[in-house]
C-alpha cells in the first residue's frame, strides 16, 4: 500500500516537473521570438544607415562636398578661378546583437546554446525584460535614423540646388562691388563676377536646375537663366551660343553655353550672376571650389 502511494506521488510529481519544463519551454521561444523581432529591426536600422552613408557620400573619398564657405581670394591682379577641394570621408556602422541561452549577450545576429538545459523562471523573466528594453532603445534608434535620413535627402536636394562651382575656368576681371562702368565712368553697382577667358569656352552649370530664360538681354547680349529651386537662379551675359532650351533639365556640371562677346562687351568673357529670391548676391558666398 506504502508503495502505491509513492508511485502515486512521484506521478504527481512528475506531472509537476512536465508543466513546469512545458512552461519554460513556452517562454524560450517567446525569447527567441522577442530576439528575432529585434534581429530584424537592427537590419532596418542597418539599412537606414547605410541609405544615409549613400546619401551624405560618406563612402566616397573622392565627395566635393563642403560645408564651409572659403574665404575669397584678393590678388594684386586678374585672379585665376576654377579647381576644387576634397573633404576625408567618415565611416559609422552597427553591429548586431547575439544572445546566448543564459541570456548573454554576443556578437552574431542569432541564437547561440551553451548547452541543451532551458534557463531557470528568474533567468528567463530577466532576459525577457531586458530584450523589452533591448527592443525599445531599437526602435528610438530606427526612428532617429528615420529623422536623420529625411533630414539628408532636403540637404541633399539643397546642396544639388547651391552654386557651387565656377561655370568656367578663367580670371575674374571685375567683381561683386562698386564699380566704374567701363561705358560711362560712373560708379554703378556690379551685381555678378566678369571671367575673363577664351571665346568658346564652355560655360557649365554649377548646380542641378531648369533653363527658364534664353535669349537677348540688352546690353548683357546672348543670356541664359537657370532656375535651381530654393529661390536660387543664375545668370550668364555676353555668351557666344547657348546650347540648352527652355524647360531642359541640367545637372551641375552641364555644358549649357559658350562664352563669347555679345552685347555691351569689351572682350571676350562671362558676366555671372546668382539671384537670392531675386535679389542679387555675391556668387563666391555658393563656390566651394578654389
């Protein structure tokens, strides 16, 4: 009878053992789950940063970005204009997390078993409260990522729209000052820089834009108006030909014109303006090029 009630009891015990070993188990791959899901959102927090090291060019040493303004050069004659700087790219990346069964935390993206026994309730209660919080540092790191990249794409798109580099290569004859007109002697505003250079040169667009204007101009002869966006538009007087037409898309770097000496001209050379809301403003604030 002794032994009945032994057998009885080990079977009670036992069952005791298989909800408890049943209950573990059911936790472990609620962790396993849990550290999936965080898997999986450190690769889009990867891929974001990878968007944004494609969209800064932080991967590309030969990127002429700048943000800062060069001071401009002040020469004793004619200064000679055109070239460019070069900035060190950065790097910056994140390495995914790896979690071992006693709830260590490693260098690979996935599980890794120390061994075939499940961690004790108080073990696995505190790994699952650390993949919460594991979790939600994630997602407030992807949601900053999120903000930086919508952040880069307007720079992106403004630094496209910035003249930021000479249209042509040459000597800067006469500045953004006052000046004597050549014409007249009187003392009248230059609004824009005369290059002086060879006739047919080629003139290039410093920055992505559309043309919006093509034509006769006065005493400014041939002119061309491109449209950056922004309320950012750049002028060119004098030129020889204009290759581009009305409503053409350009991209920085473009051949648009060749310079020339039409209209009110005393030699061969481009008159360049750049217009702020229309207002005229000094083009060597936008050049990031020497």
């Amino acid at each position: 009878m002794a032994h009945y009630f032994n057998v009885v009891g080990k079977v009670a015990e036992n069952k005791v053992l298989r909800d408890e070993n049943l209950e573990l188990q059911n936790r472990w791959r609620e962790a396993e789950q849990k550290f999936a899901h965080i898997n999986d959102e450190l690769d889009r927090v990867k891929r974001l940063n990878a968007n944004l090291r494609h969209i800064t060019q932080l991967n590309d040493p030969e990127r002429k970005l700048s943000i800062a303004t060069p001071e401009p050069s002040r020469g004793g004659g004619p200064e000679f204009v055109g070239g460019g700087i070069a900035t060190e790219p950065a790097q910056a990346g994140m390495g995914a997390v790896g979690m071992t069964k006693s709830g260590t935390v490693g260098g690979e993206g996935r599980m890794i078993a120390d061994g075939d026994s499940a961690p004790g309730p108080a073990d696995q209660g505190d790994l699952l409260k650390q993949l919460d919080e594991l979790g939600k540092k994630v997602k407030a790191q992807e949601q900053e990522a999120r903000a930086l990249k919508s952040y880069f794409e307007d720079q992106q798109a403004l630094l496209a729209s910035a003249p930021s580099i000479w249209p042509v290569r040459g000597w800067v004859t006469s500045d953004y000052s006052v000046r004597l007109d050549p014409y007249t002697g009187e003392r009248v505003m230059h609004e824009g820089l005369d290059i002086a250079t060879a006739m047919g040169t080629p003139v290039r667009a410093p920055a992505d834009g559309t043309v919006v204007f093509s034509g006769l101009e006065g005493g400014y002869g041939h002119v061309l108006v491109l449209d950056h966006g922004y309320g950012l538009k750049t002028r060119y007087g004098h030129l020889l030909r204009i290759d581009v037409k009305v409503g053409q898309k350009v991209r920085r770097s473009d051949v648009v014109a060749a310079v020339g000496n039409s209209g009110r001209s005393t030699g061969p050379h481009l008159h360049y303006e750049v217009r702020v809301n229309g207002v005229a403003d000094n083009p060597r604030k936008f050049i990031l090029e020497e």
